[in-house]
C-alpha cells in the first residue's frame, strides 16, 4: 500500500511534465533527435552535445533529451553526453544524410550580399547580441511544444536551401519563409519570454523568444514590433506585423527555430497546415 501510495505521488508530481507532446523526430542534417535517458520517477539527468547543454523533459514516463542537430553535421554515428547524479555515461544516435537543394535568389541592394565596412561593424555588433539570444537558457521542465503557425500563408522559402545570392553563395537557409501581406500580425508560436528585439542589418526587425531550455523562436523583417525585451507572452499573443525590412525580396516572415543553439526545420513542430 505505502508503494502504492509512493507511486501515485510521484505521478502527480510529475503529471504537468507529461502533457506536452514531443516534436517530430527527423535524424538528419537540421533535424531533432528524441533520446531517452531514464525513468521520470527519477532525477532529472542532464545532457549536452558538441559541448552545448541539451534540453530534456519527461514525457511518457521517461526523462528525454531533444536534440538539436546541426545543419552541418556530418552522417554518421554521433554521442550525446548524459551525466545523472555525477555518473557520466554516453548515448549513440546516427544522423542519415541529407541533401537540400540550391536556391538562386537576386538582391536589389548590392551591400546587402557584399557589406561595406561600416555595413561589417554593424553585422559584428548585431552577431553577439543575436548570438545572445539564440544562447540563452531558461531552466524549466514545462516546455511547450505543441506550436502554431505565426503566420497563415504560402511558405515561400523552404528551411535548408543552400543559398546563393546574386551569383556568390552564402550560408544555407536557416528558417522557414512564409509569405504574407505586409501589416499582417504575427503571433507568438507557444508561450515564452521575449529575449530581444531589434532593427538588424540583414534581419531586419527582430524578436526572438523564450520557451526554456534553449529552445528560441527567431522572427524576422517586421514592418513594426508590438513587444519588449524581458515581457512574457502567451501563445497566440501578437508580437508585430509582417513587413519587408532587412535583407529581403519582399514582405514575408521569417520564422526560425533553435534548439541547443543550433538551427532546425520549423516544421517539426508545427502542425499540418
């Protein structure tokens, strides 16, 4: 009866951790890896890869790391890093290759594709205080990842394309690209904390979001930003309007997910539109 009761207890500690489902699983290149660690009834492990700290929840009774894979991660077998109450062990996951396709896009704005000097002080200065954004970490075990789409619209620009613009290629396409009017409002995927917003060189205005544990939401070339730094939002809430500012062909949204600091494919979380 006393275990019986001591299970049941641990159930109800543990229920609001359980409610969340987990995003989809694609192990490749941009990608998220699912692996579980331990019993939910135990402590909380924590995990790292390439250095960085992964985020863990327990869903399904199990305490589970969602990784985020680089984009350029090679295929192959790769290990995440587990230590649980100072006993380190490691996990193997294998990452399957995947190809994106070539995407040809022509800029007006020719600084825009090759910054002058001053444009390069700029970029430099804007890198760390996005890099600040994408790096922070809110220790929570009530992560969210049951997502909707900010915006309605055609998606326009896929998550991955190696990139070339005005004939020079650049860094592949670290987001999903959605097409919308200008004015349209955008609004908050799941609930979180705003961890910056900003008028930047190639993103033009720009918030990013909180949701714990290293999982960011990046928004990119508003026309107007409706929130401030450090305010909380809960999912739904609008956060700006769509515009066309920054490095840009015309007005969209672009919608970035990160996930231990590295770029992932929006779609994993998001629900079929």
């Amino acid at each position: 009866m006393l275990t019986t009761s001591k299970n049941l207890l641990l159930a109800l500690l543990f229920w609001p951790l359980m409610l969340s489902a987990l995003p989809q699983e694609n192990a490749v290149p941009g990608g998220v890896v699912i692996l579980p660690l331990s019993p939910a009834s135990s402590y909380k492990p924590k995990a790292s890869f390439d250095d960085k700290p992964v985020l863990v929840v327990a869903e399904n009774g199990l305490w589970q790391a969602v990784i985020g894979v680089p984009l350029d991660l090679q295929p192959g077998t790769h290990q995440l890093e587990v230590d649980k109450n100072g006993q380190p062990r490691s996990l193997t996951f294998k990452i399957n290759d995947k190809q994106y396709p070539t995407q040809y896009i022509t800029i007006k704005d020719k600084r825009k594709v090759n910054p002058n000097q001053y444009d390069m002080e700029r970029i430099n200065r804007e890198r760390k205080r996005i890099d600040a954004a994408l790096q922070h970490w809110t220790e929570t075990n009530e992560v969210d990842f049951n997502f909707v789409w900010p915006v309605k619209g055609r998606v326009s620009g896929l998550f991955g394309r190696r990139r070339v613009f005005n004939g020079e290629p650049r860094q592949p396409h670290s987001g999903m690209d959605i097409a919308a009017a200008t004015g349209t409002p955008i609004q908050a995927p799941a609930a979180g904390i705003i961890r910056g917003t900003g008028d930047y060189f190639f993103n033009g205005n720009t918030v990013f979001i909180d949701h714990g544990q290293g999982l960011v939401t990046m928004f990119c070339h508003l026309s107007r930003i409706d929130v401030k730094d450090g305010q909380p939002v809960e999912q739904g809430e609008s956060i700006g309007l769509v515009g066309a500012t920054g490095r840009v062909t015309g007005p969209h949204l672009h919608f970035g997910i990160s996930l231990n600091d590295e770029r992932v494919e929006p779609r994993l979380f998001l629900p079929a539109q």
